[in-house]
C-alpha cells in the first residue's frame, strides 16, 4: 500500500500510481506504508464501513422522521417519530466521531 503525502490517498497495489486520483500529485509524493500501517488498514477496513453504513442507515430513520412527523397523525405519532429522529442524529454523530478516532489512529 502507498499513501499519497499531499492529500491521503491510500492506494493499493505494488507500486505507487503514476498520478493521485484525489489529487493529481506525481508518483513520487506516495510513500510505501510499512506492514504494521497496512495490517492497521486492513483490520480496521469492514468496521469502518459498518461506521458508514450505519450512518447511511440513520439518514434513512431521519428521512423516515420527518416524513412522520408532517403526516401529523396524532401526538404520540409526532412525539415517536421526534424522539427517532433525535436519537438517529446521535447515532450517526457517534459513528462519524469513531470513523474520525480510526483515521488519526492510522485505522482508515
Ligand atoms: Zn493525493
């Protein structure tokens, strides 16, 4: 794995990419990540994308939320659909938070 020392790019494969895709740097700007960063990567991977998954999951209980809360069924419809939505927010807030503490721990 390579890592772009201009924006972060990580980049699989043997040899760095002739050119960043995120921002164009030349190959020289990749370093080589040592095998104790690349395992980080690797084992952090699918729990990272659970962390967007989930927060993918909550724009839809929010998006769900709001559509509830315009029906306007009747008090306890609102009053659910509001306590839904605010707990989705959190979630999701908490699951970008532990997405940002992996990526500062080298676990992108
Ligand atoms: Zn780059």
């Amino acid at each position: 794995m390579w890592k772009c020392n201009v924006c972060g790019y990580i980049h699989n494969g043997t040899e760095a990419p002739e050119v960043c895709p995120k921002c164009g740097a030349a190959s020289d700007k990749f370093a080589k990540l040592t095998e104790e960063q690349e395992t980080l990567i690797t084992k952090s991977s699918r729990t990272n994308d659970l962390h967007m998954e989930l927060c993918q999951l909550m724009d839809s209980i929010i998006l769900l939320s709001e559509e509830g809360m315009e029906i306007n069924l009747d008090p306890g419809c609102v009053s659910t659909f509001k306590k839904a939505k605010e707990q989705a927010e959190i979630i999701k807030n908490i699951a970008k938070a532990e997405i940002a503490g992996h990526v500062g721990k080298g676990k992108w």
